[in-house]
C-alpha cells in the first residue's frame, strides 16, 4: 500500500498507513511523552499526556491512538500543547502521595544516597556502604564525625521513636571499619583528560572539587597556605571531635587519585591568580573564611582577649599545651566555633567557662545541638540573651566583661541586626575571653574576582562560576562560615561546571539543567500516620563516649564509634523512606521537562495504602496514576489482567482482580508489569532502595 505524506513539525515526512502520530514522530527521532503507551497493545489514551496539535482540529489529539492521514500537518511542540501537557501533569502530582527521595536524602547538600548505605549496614555489608557514599562525596570519616546533620533533622523515623536514625554516626562506620585501599579508589578514575585544574584552599570545598575532577580524570593541583590540608577541618575543628589521623587517612584516599598537594603557598604571595590562569584549564577558589571578626567593643585589644580562630588555631598545632590551667574563661558567641573554643578551653586547663550567646535559648543558637549538650556535661555554662558592651581590664590585661541583654537578634526582615537593652547590664570575672562572633574571608589575593556587598567572592549560585573567565569559586569564601557539607556539596557543584567547560561540552553558564523533579509527602507533620503503622518502635543506639569527668584530662576523641553490632541494629530502624522507582519514573522526568508545579492545583490526595502482592510486588496504591499498563500487559502476555479499575471519579483506583488463577500470573509475567509502570506504584521487594544520579559526568565508580 502507498504511503502517505503528512507534515510533522514543519518537515514533510511520509508515513505507512495505520501508523500513529506516536509511530511517526519517533521514527523522526521527535520525542513525545507518554504514559501508558505499550508496544503492541491496543491504545487506550489513558493518560493524554501524549497530546498533539492537528490543523484543523479543534481539540488536541492523543498521539498513541490517532492514525496519520494524508496531507496531514501535525505539531507536537506549540505553547498549547506544552500548556496542555503541564496541565496533565499537574493534575497527576496534585493527587500522588509519595516521596521520590527519602527525605533524608533530599535535605543532604552533598546528595549521599543515605537510604542506600544505610541499607547495605543493615544486611552487614560494610563495604559496599562506603562504595555508595564515596559515589558522591570524599571525607566520609571526617563528615561522620563533624556533619551538622540535615539528614537527621528531616528523618521520618523520628515520627515514631522521637530520635531519628543516626545517620551520621553510621556515615563514620562505615568509612572507620571497612576503608577501601588507595589503589581501589585509584581504579575508579577516568582515564586522564589532559586538563589541568588549579584548586587554591584545601578545605572541604576545594577538596571535594580535586575528588570529583581527579574521578572524571583530570589532573587537579591543590595549592593552600597552611602546612598541613583540611583547611577549618583541621585548623577549626579541635581534635576531641575529629583527630587529626582521621583527616589524614581521608586526604590519603584523595592521593591515591593522583591529587597534587602544595602547601604553604598562598594566594597573592607565593602564587598568583594570572600566573594560575596561564598554566592551568580553569581554577577553583575554595580559600574558606579563616579571619576572625572582632567586637568593636572597648577594651578588645587587652592582653588575654582572644579571637577564637587563632586559639583553635593554636591548639592544633599543640594540642597538648595547658596554658589556661586555673583560669576563668569567657566565650562570647553561639556558632559551632564557640562551642568547640569553649571545650578547648576546658581541655587547656581553664576552672571555669561560660559561654555568652545573643540567642535566647538553645534551639535558637547556631551551634549544633549535640555539640551543645557535649559542652554542658563538661561543666560549661551556657548564658543566654547577652551581648558585649565592653572588655573590662586593668593593667593592659583582660579582667571580665560587662554585658547588655540582647532583646532581638534578627530584624523583621531575618536580616542578623542585634538590638540590646543598655539599662540591663551585668559584669563578669574573667581571666580570658575569647571572641567567637563570625568569620570573613581575605579575597587579597582573587584579583579581578567580584566581590558581594558582605566582602564575599561573588559567583553563579548554580556553577560556581565568577566573573573571571575559566575561574570558578564556592564554598565559606562566598557563603560567609557555613558546614562543611555544604562546603563539600559547593565543591561538587564546580566540579560538574569546570568539568562541562573545559570538556566542550557546555559554558559554564548553561551547562546545569533544572534536574528531575522531586515530589515529597510532606513535611513531617503532614506524614499520615498510617506510613508509621508499618515499622515497629525501636530506640536509637547511643553513641559510646568517654566519661564528662575524663574528658577534660585529654584531648582524645570523645566520641570512640559503634560497634559491628551497633551499627547494623541502628541502621536497621531505618524506614528506608522514598520511591524504589524513583530512579526510572516518568513522571518525575516529565514534571522536570514541562516545568510541572506540584503544588498548583494540589488538593484532597489520594489515602496512604501499600500491599505486597504475589512473588514479593509491592503495590502503593496512593503514587498510581491509572495508566492501566498493568492490568493490559498482564492480559497480554497470560490472558487475565492482573489489576483492574474499581471505583468512580476522584474514587478511581487499580485493584488486584479477585478469583483469578494466580498460577497464570507467573513471577516473570509479574516482573513484566512491574516493569511497564510508569512510575514507583509497583516495585519489586529486593529492588535496591531510590538513588540520586550524580550530575557528575564520569564511570561508575568500580571501586
């Protein structure tokens, strides 16, 4: 039979007869979506996701189910049609109950598959943990200890026991009990590219840039002023918390991979930004924020007031000195600093500390909560709703502190503007204070680079990239004094744009697309209960720590780590909260595409509701989309549809069909449905829990 001839998309095309719009389109390689398209099956038009515009038609066409006519004039990509498709798929997200990502996973900067590694704990698979966190982030050990844990302050499992999963205790086990040796990790990287990178600051920004670039196989030279690596990781952070041996033995993991360490060279005087530009492809500016902010109060620069950067400064480079024995200690600040400089203090010998924040209580200040409660069992005193109005001294050295009570810290706006009672006011003895109230960053060296009205670097939020040609920037340095993971997830971000520069691939510019969409259930108090009836109540498993009493008397870790034991009782309270199918849905790739907004016609969902089926399926009824893929593929391959349509309207849902012959539906032709759901509502019981694809361009790390 004679083709015909129609025109798609401006282009005259023939076409055999009784083929579909669908059919024609992708043998033009023109892509349109669909639902619940399957190869030789009748089409339905379940979805009209599929939908095209035809001259002379009034209504839009379901490309799956219309036949191409002669002298046809198709287009499948008008703004009507775009509004049409993002409509359908709005209405779809407005009544899917689900999550594509565990929270925890969501709320990770660094984008570690927690659900994942936590699972391979759970089965006692100890390696294959740290394979799976090393995919996206380096300093596994270091983090495990020091991460200020977003994960856990999102885990759902805290809905059910009141603590969440220890989440970053089990990222240290995992890195402390099977560490993976120099030369695995060296098999993971690309072949070499011929690029070279500058990375100045050896911190966890411009560390995690050198991982991520040396794995996609360039050759990464990290220049940094200090002696040692780790930038506030080891110069910041005092030893109880994260010992120095730890630092070493991640930042050796970062050797094996051919990263390039000179140190003691600094920006602007042992090496230069132009110099750096000639002689490399592109060059990363991680320098941190290691300068000190000062009170500008009277009395500051008395002998014995101390800015707390260069203490802890101090103290690592000598841990063991104890030259505050018999002293009364004043810290002024509420951050993490703070905090660890007022443990310091108390491991050098100090009798007394008190620490005097702006904040009116605990969950208010900055600092971590756990470094918080740490610092009261060793006998530190927190006073809250107190700022300096000056430093009381005599003979040039530092005899105590007056203080005003803060009545305000942040303005209407959330903009930080202290405002204090002057009338209020109280004195303090003290030897010592030590000045904890923000950080800066010295940009002297990034000549040319923009700087933000706050005397940060300025760059792209979403490359990393400056004003500067070929010279990419992230981290404390452009953020003001943030956490190292998200430090680390900066890092990451410029790696993907250097990496897509100086490959060809894209500018810097354009070269992050908006990524696929991910839906959420909620927040946690909008969760229904009826998820938590699934999971059994099961207490978190307490970190093992030394004695408050003993703590002051070393400078060794507090925290001495879990157990084998420990840890895979801990990880399994895990929920393992997200969307087995997360990784191959269609509807999240879709609402990415046509810029779906979840929340725009969201109403009443559908009701929480999950079963297992036959040969270990899992049916969540409340994330289908009534593609009806199951119930036709089944009746295709054995005869009898697996599922069917019960109920009417808002009401409609698949069910399992009742008084089939189960015999029929074999494991295989039950695989087979699995696999044509369009999204997570049928998953398989051992399919491996939702993972996010690292935006990094590379292999698969085989190590």
């Amino acid at each position: 039979m004679k083709n015909l001839q129609l025109t798609l998309d401006d282009e005259l095309i023939e076409a055999a007869c009784e083929t579909t719009i669908l059919e024609a389109a992708r043998s033009r390689g023109i892509f349109i979506p669909t639902f619940c398209h399957l190869k030789d099956a009748t089409p339905e038009s379940c979805c009209r996701i599929c939908v095209v515009e035809v001259q002379g038609a009034e209504d839009l066409a379901p490309a799956c189910s219309t036949l191409v006519r002669q002298d046809m004039v198709i287009r499948t990509s008008t703004p009507r049609v775009a509004l049409a498709r993002r409509t359908c798929l709005e209405l779809l997200l407005s009544d899917h109950l689900g999550d594509c990502l565990g929270p925890c996973m969501a709320a990770c900067p660094a984008g570690i598959d927690i659900p994942g590694f936590i699972d391979h704990l759970a089965r006692g698979e100890d390696r294959e943990a740290l394979r799976l966190i090393l995919r996206d982030m380096p300093l596994p050990a270091s983090l495990g200890r020091i991460c200020k844990r977003p994960c856990e302050d999102a885990c759902r499992r805290q809905l059910l026991d009141e603590e969440p999963v220890a989440i970053c205790h089990l990222k240290r086990f995992a890195a402390d009990a099977a560490p993976l040796s120099p030369e695995v990790l060296a098999r993971a990287a690309a072949p070499s590219s011929g690029k070279r990178i500058a990375i100045v600051g050896a911190g966890p920004a411009g560390l995690s840039a050198a991982f991520h670039l040396a794995l996609c196989g360039h050759r990464c030279t990290v220049f940094d002023a200090h002696h040692e690596p780790g930038g506030m990781l080891r110069y910041g952070i005092p030893g109880h918390r994260l010992p120095r041996e730890v630092i070493e033995r991640d930042v050796k993991s970062l050797k094996a991979l051919g990263i390039e360490l000179r140190l003691g060279q600094r920006l602007g005087t042992d090496i230069h930004l132009d110099e750096l530009r000639r002689q490399h492809d592109a060059v990363f500016l991680a320098l941190g924020a290691e300068r000190s902010c000062a009170l500008g109060v009277p009395g500051e620069d008395a002998r014995g007031c101390l800015l707390a950067l260069a203490f802890l400064r101090d103290h690592a480079e000598a841990p063991e000195k104890r030259d505050l024995f018999g002293q009364k200690v004043i810290v002024i600040g509420g951050g993490d600093v703070a905090v660890d400089a007022a443990r310091v203090a108390r491991r050098r010998g100090a009798a007394s500390v008190r620490l005097y924040c702006l904040e009116e209580d605990d969950a208010q200040m900055p600092a971590c909560a756990a470094e918080i409660a740490a610092a009261r069992d060793e006998g530190i005193e927190i006073c809250p709703q107190h700022g300096v109005k000056r430093i009381l001294t005599k003979g040039g050295g530092v005899t105590g502190v007056e203080l005003m009570r803060c009545t305000s810290v942040f303005d209407a706006s959330g903009r930080f503007a202290p405002r204090y009672d002057e009338s209020e006011t109280k004195s303090d003895d003290g030897t010592s204070v030590i000045v904890a109230i923000g950080q800066g960053v010295d940009t002297a060296g990034a000549s040319g680079v923009a700087t933000t009205s706050t005397g940060n670097l300025a760059c792209n939020a979403t490359t990393q990239a400056t004003n500067v040609d070929r010279v990419f920037t992230g981290g404390d340095c452009t953020t003001g004094p943030l956490s190292a993971v998200e430090a680390i997830a900066a890092g990451r971000r410029a790696a993907v744009a250097i990496d897509g520069l100086v490959m060809g691939r894209t500018s810097a510019a354009g070269l992050l697309s908006t990524g696929t969409h991910t839906h959420s259930m909620g927040s946690l108090d909008e969760v229904p209960k009826v998820v938590l009836e699934h999971f059994a109540k099961r207490e978190r498993t307490p970190m093992p720590s030394l004695a408050p009493s003993a703590r002051a008397e070393t400078s060794a870790e507090v925290e001495t780590g879990y157990t084998a034991e420990m840890a895979q009782s801990e990880a399994q309270r895990c929920m393992l909260c997200g969307c087995r199918g997360a990784h191959k849905c269609r509807l999240r790739e879709y609402a990415a595409a046509y810029g779906a907004d979840a929340e725009r016609l969201v109403g009443r969902r559908r009701e929480y509701s999950r079963e297992e089926l036959e040969h270990d399926i899992i049916y969540d009824s409340h994330k289908c989309i009534l593609c009806q893929n199951c119930a036709r593929i089944t009746l295709a391959l054995c005869g009898q549809a697996a599922m069917e349509v019960v109920g009417r309207g808002f009401e409609s849902r698949m069910r399992p069909v009742k008084g089939r012959e189960p015999s029929r539906l074999t494991a295989a032709v039950l695989r087979q449905m699995v696999e044509q759901c369009p999204v997570g509502a049928l998953t398989r019981k051992d399919e491996p829990v939702q993972t996010r694809e690292s935006q990094v361009v590379r292999p698969r790390a085989k190590c």
